[in-house]
C-alpha cells in the first residue's frame, strides 16, 4: 500500500536543541523518569475523529483541510485509507494507542444493519493492520450525539425506540472495542442533558441513563470486557446543561446507581476548565475517590468560552496535571489526544507537528512533576500545614473518639487558636518556577 505522508519519516528525538520542527524536543520513549520509562508513563492515543475524520469546518465555515487520503469521501475505499493513514501516522510517531467512536470509522448507512455489517468489515481491516504491530486500542465508544435521532439524548431520551437505538450503538461498540483489545470503553453524554425544565423529568432522565449503564456493563462482562468504563464529564456543549457535569457529580451518579466498581473517569483537561476547574482538580478528585482512569489530553482557550480542543501547549498545566498522575501512580487507561489543529493549520505536517506539541508537552510536564516531587518542598510543606492533626487534641479528632462537648470545653480552655499558620502560595509557586526555570 501506497506511503500517505511522504515526506515525512519516523519522527526521533533530537533533544531541547533541535530546530528540526519533525523531531522530538522532549519526548525521548526508552528514557527512564521516576522509575519508568516514558512511553510507558504516558500511553499517548490517536484520536480517530479529530485526526482522520475532522476537516476543519466551523460554523462559518467547511472544511480546510485535505483528509481524503486519495479516496473518495464517504465510500468504503475512504474508511480503509484512513485506517492506512492512521497506522502509518501512529509508527511515524510511536504512539502506541488509538481511541474511535463507532461513526468515525465508516461513513453511517440510513440502516443501523448495514451500519454494523460495516463495522464488522471495517473493523476485520483494522485487526489485520494491528497484527505486526504493536499499535492497540485504548478505548471505543458510541457517538449517541450527531444524528438527529438523539436531538432529545440517547439514555435521556422521551423515545423508547431512540433508547434501543442507543442501546444498539453500545452493544455494537462493545463488540468492536472487545475485538480490537480495547483497554476502556467511554461514555460521554453530549446530549445527556437539557435545555429547560419545563420539558423535562431529570429524575427519570438520570435513572435510564443508569438503566444502559448497567446494561452495558453486563453485556460487556458477558463478552469478555475486562477494561474500565468510563465516564467523561463535561458540563456544557452542546446541551446548556449535561448531567455528567464535572468529576464530583458523576462519581455521585455512579455510586447513587451502584456502578461506581465497574466505571472510572475520563478527564478531559477543556471540559475541567469549561467547569470552571482546572484541570488538575478535576484529576484529584478522581484520584482520591480511586477513579482516576484515563485523560483526554487538549486544553481549551480562556478567552473563548466552549471546548476549544487545542492542542497541549501550557507546560504548568502538563506539570501539575503528571504530579496527579505520578502521585495517583499512573492510569490505567492513557493520554488520548481529543484535539485538533486550529482550522489554518491544514497541511499534513501540522497532523504531525500538533502531536509533536502534545507529546513534548506531556514529556516536559512528567519531567518536571518528577522535579517537583524530587525536590520534595512542596509535599513537606503540604506535609506540615496539617501537622497539628498528628497529636494531641489534633489527633483525638482524627481518631474519631471526641465530641462536640470535648471540643468546645478545648476552645473555651484556649481561649485563643494558635494559628493557622500561612499557606504560602507565592512561596509555592515561586518553586514550581524554580524547578521548571532553573536549569
Ligand atoms: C467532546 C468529547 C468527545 C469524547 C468522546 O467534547 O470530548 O470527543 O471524548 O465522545
Ligand atoms: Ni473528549
Ligand atoms: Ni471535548
């Protein structure tokens, strides 16, 4: 088969010096950071919908970019190409993962059994091209979003038949995902949400949703799914308001419907910020409810207030983002790029210099976060701030043998607290520029 990006061959690490824009700055895959090697701290995927799928089109405007690959669009042909392109696109990289919805791999047919049929067959094409390589699937997921028929949601649907159709998708993309080894399987409710009230019983909404949850989780244990589920939060766009609102809000969904064993979350660093969360709350949350599962790496604009899908650029956020992740002690799912390049960015080595971008950016964050946790100031001072809870009356609180009536007659005793003592943040932050700047 035909080379796609011609010009372009494997992309190597050169190091912080090069001026080569094909090469990796800081990305080195076999260089050992906090025990690890890099490419096994960060599993990076391909997104197939924004790298083979999106053109560039926005609301005021189509497409600007080439993504034909020498096939005609919306045939059989194309779908093939761009299963071609996306493999010879991943070796040129070494990336090791992909992520797809089910519509961005073949053009959808008006029946949802020819829709399948050539799943199957699409999917056929990509297990053979996996086969002597070491390329996997990181996780699969249902596009319950673009057809018109989920304009009302897909598990918050008023329509029982659009719930089956919804419940069709899953169990399809569960097929496909446990076919091609996937590691996770995402949900992610664009349209899981509302615009008014006064339309709407989001009681009912929320418990058919759980309802295809449970569904899919039992249809994909009884198929031989190991993985996670997912879920990715998000709280606005395209809904006004969707029900998987930030990370705390779906984990409370998920432990009110008992799926909280099966499900963890998938981060996406521009829907913590559309949240009103940075990214690395979003993280903690997660993690410290031990559902830190997998990332959706992009960042978002704080100028422009929707899901921008940039790629990653902002170092400090990449830093503090991989100290959650070094602390969590790693994912189980990976870094999938759900990003695109911006719209005049359309020539095929701006595919290549954005995942460059993305994956020196992770590089450079691990390397740092490594630093900040070998240079060790902040978690002592993290440390310390919480001392006076490690004995006496401190300590009598966290054992949780005191009261209310032990505590007061304390206070009263006092008369005065000592303390609090400073937080310190320009201190803080002054060493994070130390360790990013300093050498
Ligand atoms: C959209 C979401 C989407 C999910 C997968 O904002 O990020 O791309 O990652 O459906
Ligand atoms: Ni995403
Ligand atoms: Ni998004």
């Amino acid at each position: 088969m035909a080379e796609i990006f011609k010009n372009i061959s494997k992309i190597e690490y050169e190091g912080a010096d090069s001026k080569n824009p094909l090469a990796f700055k800081f990305y080195d895959a076999d260089k050992i950071v906090f025990g690890k090697k890099m490419s096994e701290h960060l599993p990076f995927a391909m997104a197939w919908w924004h790298n083979l799928c999106a053109e560039g089109g926005d609301m005021f405007g189509r497409g600007t970019a080439d993504k034909s690959f020498g096939a005609k669009v919306g045939t059989t042909e194309h779908a093939k190409a761009k299963v071609d392109a996306g493999f010879e696109f991943m070796q040129k990289l070494g990336i090791k993962y992909f992520c797809f919805h089910d519509v961005d791999l073949i053009p959808e047919a008006d029946d949802i059994k020819e829709t399948n049929n050539r799943l199957d067959e699409i999917s056929d094409y990509i297990l053979s091209k996996m086969q002597g390589t070491d390329i996997k699937c990181l996780w699969g997921t249902a596009n319950m979003f673009s057809n018109p028929r989920y304009m009302n949601g897909a598990g918050s649907t008023n329509s029982a038949d659009v719930y089956c159709f919804a419940a069709a998708q899953i169990k399809k993309a569960l097929d496909i995902t446990v076919k091609l080894g996937g590691r996770g399987y995402v949900f992610w409710g664009g349209r899981e949400g509302y615009e008014t009230l006064l339309n709407t019983d989001v009681k009912f909404e929320q418990e058919n949703i759980a309802r295809l949850m449970r569904m899919a989780v039992d249809y994909g244990r009884s198929i031989g799914f190991k993985g996670d589920f997912y879920i990715e939060p998000k709280p606005k766009e395209p809904m006004k308001h969707q029900y998987d609102f930030d990370a705390a809000t779906a984990i409370g969904f998920l432990r009110q419907y008992g799926l909280d064993k099966d499900f963890k979350m998938n981060i996406e660093a521009n829907h913590a910020t559309l949240a009103g969360h940075t990214f690395e709350h979003e993280l903690r949350i997660s993690a410290i409810n031990g559902m830190l599962g997998s990332i959706d790496a992009n960042q978002g604009d704080c100028l422009l207030g929707w899901d921008t899908d940039e790629f990653p650029f902002d170092a400090y956020s990449a830093t503090m983002c991989m100290y959650e992740v070094l602390k969590a002690g790693g994912l189980t799912g990976g870094f999938n790029f759900d990003a695109k390049t911006r719209r005049p960015s359309n020539a095929y080595e701006d595919m290549f210099e954005a995942y460059i971008l993305g994956m020196d950016t992770f590089a450079l964050g691990l390397i740092k976060a490594a630093a900040l946790i070998g240079d060790g100031r902040i978690d002592e001072f993290k440390k310390q701030r919480y001392s006076s809870f490690s004995s006496g009356i401190g300590a009598k609180i966290l054992s949780g043998k005191t009261d209310l009536k032990e505590l007061s007659a304390y206070a009263e005793k006092l008369g005065k607290p000592e303390g609090p003592s400073s937080g310190k943040q320009e201190y803080l932050e002054s060493v994070v520029n130390q360790v990013l700047f300093g050498k």
